[in-house]
C-alpha cells in the first residue's frame, strides 16, 4: 500500500517519481530546477468524482522529499488531487506508491489465542505456571529464549513468554501443571530451539535447550563443506538487507553504504538496530571467513563482500525507494551478484525496473521466494529478470526434537527422502532453484554464530554457490557489463543446477553443487 500521512486540507500520499520509461530521465531535472513542479500540473484541471471542476493550485505541488540524483528517481509527497493531476499530464513522469518490503526468515509461530479467558481479578490472582530453560551441556540458565505453549497448536492457543536471566518465564496458565499439544521454544543466539509434542509441565520445571556445536555440519556444511577458502574468488556480491556486521572476526566487508531515506541516509552499512542479525546471517552464508573450531565458513568465503542497508534502524520493512537506489549502487560498484533475502506480495515496477537495469548492465539478482507457506512467489522474486529460490532442508542435519521439525513437509525428494522442500517456502513456477533454508547456522553480530531458517537462508547459499561457480568462468567475467553478460552467467549457473527430484514449482532447476 502507498504511505499515507494525513493532512488538514486533503490526504498527503509518498511516491516514487519515475521516468515513463527505466528510472533515469532528464524530465527528472525539473523538480530541482522550479519551487512549482510542472507547470503543466499546477493549471490542470479536474473532474473530481463527476462533479466540479477544481484547479490545483501551486499549494498542490510536489514536495521532493529525496532524490537520489538530479536525473534520478525521487521520492516525493502530494496531495490526491496534485496526484490525479500529474498522472494526467503529459510530463513525461510516471508515479509509483511507496511500497515497502519484509525479511524473508520464516515466521515464528506465535500464541493467538490466550489458553482460557478470565477476568482480570481471577488472572491476577492465578500463579500462572513458571517453567526454566536451561543449557542442555552446562546447565546454566539461558536467557532471552522464547517459549511458546500451545493447549491446541492448530487453534493457536496458549501462553508464551521469553526467559529472563535467570532462565525463567511465567506462562499464563490458570493452573500449575499443564499438558500441552506442543512445546515450542525458539532458542537465542549460539542456541537451537525445541519441539515437542504432547508434553505435561509443572510449575518449576527445567526445559533444556541445546547450544551449537560448530562442529556439527548444519545442511548448508552438508551441501558446501568442501568448498576451498578461495571459493568465490574474483566475484564480487553485494547483500542489500539489514546491514552486515562488518568487525565481525569472520567477516571482511570492502565496502557499501545506508539507503534509508528516513534517516538521510546516515548510519553506514552496519547491522540496524532492529533486525540487523539478518543481514549479518545472509552475509556470512555467503560469505564467512570462519573456521573450526571457532568458526564457520561460508559457500564462497573468497568473494568481494559488500552490504547495502536498506531496512531502518527503528525497524520495519525497506521501501521500493531504498531498495532500487541500493540496487543501482551495486551495479555501481561493478557488483556480479546482488542478494536481496526480501520480499513483499504485490508487484512493484520500480524495483521490478531496478532488477531489470541491473540485468541489462550485467548483475544478476538472487532473490528470496518468500515465507508464506506454500503460497505463490512473491516479489521481487516473481520477475522474470530475477533468481528466485525456494527453501530445502534435510532430516538429520538438525537435532531430532529442535524447531525445525515443525518445517518438515511433503514430498520427499526422489533422489533422498530425508530431503524437503520446507513448509513455510513459497513456490511456483517463477522458481528457478532451491537451497539450503533450514537450520542454517550462521554469523551474527558481534562476533557470535546463531541459526536460522528461511528463504533469507536458502538465497545467499545459493548466490554464494553461484559466486563460486562463476568464478571458474573468467572469460565470462570479462564480458562488457552488459545484457550479453548476465544472460551467460545465468547459463552457468543454469546449467551446473542438479535437480533433487522435486516438483519443478518446488525446485526449479534444482540446487548449484
């Protein structure tokens, strides 16, 4: 939906003020040029709703709220009427809503209906029913785990909470003992989570969740474990997400910069402040330097890492403005690949034409299915210039009772039946290949390793396995930044992909090696 604010006089809506055509124009100079936007504009007049005619008058004109270049596209406020107007000009503009954009880590699931309904006095006065989570290996308390009971996991109910430091969380219960459907917790950083089914609790149990061992290979170990240190060497990628941790120890990030015009852009690539372990995860899949046994590495540990901000510090999704000046930045840069681990449900020209411009100037984008179970590929991933990629997780590559069970789903893959493409994955047609989404250990800000699960996994395993290939392929790395060179880069990557003998909506062409 377009950002709308409101105004005394009439309703103030955000647009991107686009070219017709592509997204650099030189009818794009004239809002620097001129306090009135368009002369065209300001003595247009309408037929509002079939009634009077009405002038806009210079009050209605565009308020340029950024622009990321004189030619450029700009982000800008105007009333309903200033915006009829300018669309029924011939300016030589178009105008898109500012649409935002999510993460694509799978949801977790959540309480949505408390287990019993009481009063406030009889809620006040029950003990509720107050369970501690603890490390299965040293037995201390972990704090800051989130617990989620379920009296009926279909219907949602329940209590939740998130453990305090001492390893505590009272769940609202009416009663000090309870047997459950399910027992989920979703454990902190350097943590797996738990699953279990039809488990009774009592006030002052302890529940243990396991800490990772880096030791043990998670599915993307599993796929890419023998990948040499210089994997990816030559290659240059560019992650746009919530910022990299870049004094990470096992993270070496060349370069990059904010796009978040709410902040004017300021604050750097770091991780934001909310959020910002998701760019830092995305960026080490592809790309960690860490090993054993302290470490991890990435698929491609070789490449130039770059990280392009998109998502505030105070939370919430990346606009189209942000994501498609992110874009250009990274074709700028002279990025091969581009991973955007983001995604939203309608379509978006402006960062659909961003996609494109990287494409005709020779950066690919990899980009995230999506995490709405099932449902069809969402966008950016939906367009046809772009590398979408579905969720795969294998059976045994995560312990036996943790989270991730709940991700399991079928059909097996014909090749190995341990295999699955993961229940929140989206899929369809649009889908080009698959990676490893579940379960994925990976880098985290300030030094320390955590997993997660979702299509934000699977699509920078799969750009890093791209990287690596193409990196193998000099010949193709030295074409003219052109069309011509993503069209052969895309046959390499094509063409290396082994199907895991899934439905072709799951899979498309299969996993990179």
């Amino acid at each position: 939906m377009a950002s709308r604010s409101r105004n005394t006089a009439t309703d103030i809506q955000r647009y991107l003020l686009l070219p017709k055509r592509g997204l650099h124009s030189e009818a794009l100079r004239e809002p620097l040029a001129s306090p009135q936007l368009f002369s065209s504009v300001m003595s247009a007049r309408l037929d509002l709703q079939g009634a009077a005619r009405t002038a806009v008058q210079p009050a209605a004109a565009v308020k340029i709220v950024h622009s990321s270049a004189d030619s450029g596209p700009k982000l800008v406020e105007l009333s309903d009427v200033a915006a009829t107007a300018l669309k029924a000009s011939n300016a030589g503009i178009r105008l898109v809503p500012l649409v935002r954009y999510e993460i694509a880590r799978s949801p977790r699931w959540q309480i949505l209906q408390p287990a019993a309904v009481r009063s406030k006095a009889a809620a006040a006065a029950a003990p509720g029913l107050k369970i501690k989570v603890v490390d299965t290996v040293s037995g201390r308390p972990v704090r800051g785990a989130m617990v989620v009971a379920f009296t009926n996991f279909a219907g949602q109910e329940g209590a939740q909470g998130t453990s305090n430091a001492k390893g505590e969380v009272t769940l609202q219960f009416s009663t000090v003992s309870k047997t459950l459907d399910l027992l989920l917790i979703y454990g902190p950083a350097g943590y797996w989570g738990l699953c279990e089914r039809t488990r009774k609790i009592k006030n002052g149990d302890s529940v243990g969740i396991a800490p990772i061992d880096l030791a043990v290979p998670d599915f993307l170990a599993t796929v890419y474990g023998e990948h040499p240190a210089e994997a990816g060497h030559g290659v240059r990628v560019g992650v746009i997400d919530t910022g990299v941790d870049g004094k990470h120890p096992d993270l070496k990030v060349l370069g990059g910069a904010a796009f978040v015009a709410d902040e004017n852009d300021a604050g750097g690539w770091g991780p934001a402040k909310e959020q910002g372990e998701h760019g830092t995860h995305v960026a080490g899949i592809i790309a960690s330097r860490g090993q054993q046994p302290t470490g991890k590495p990435g698929v491609a540990p070789g490449v130039a890492l770059y990280s392009y901000r998109v998502f505030p510090n105070a939370g919430g999704g990346a606009t189209n403005y942000d994501i498609l000046r992110a874009i250009e930045q990274g074709v700028q840069d002279q990025c091969d690949l581009l991973n955007l681990s983001l995604g939203g449900a309608s379509p978006d020209e402006a960062v659909h034409d961003a996609i494109k411009e990287a494409y005709d100037n020779g950066t690919l984008c990899i980009v995230a299915a999506g995490n709405d179970g099932r449902q069809p590929v969402s966008y950016p991933a939906a367009w046809t210039e772009s590398v979408a990629v579905s969720a795969a997780g294998r059976q045994g590559t995560f312990p036996a009772n943790s989270s991730e069970l709940l991700d399991v789903a079928p059909p097996a893959a014909t090749t190995d039946e341990q295999l699955f493409i993961a229940q929140f994955s989206n899929v369809g047609p649009e889908i080009d290949l698959t990676g490893p989404g579940v379960g994925i250990v990976s880098t985290l800000p300030g030094g320390g390793y955590g997993v997660m699960s979702g299509t934000s996994m699977a699509c920078p395993a799969a750009a890093g396995a791209a990287a690596a290939l193409l990196a193998a392929q000099p010949k193709v790395l030295k074409m003219k930044r052109n069309r011509d060179r993503s069209t052969a880069m895309l046959a390499v990557i094509n063409a290396a992909a082994k199907p895991l003998g899934f439905p072709k909506d799951l899979e498309g062409l299969g996993m990179l090696p």
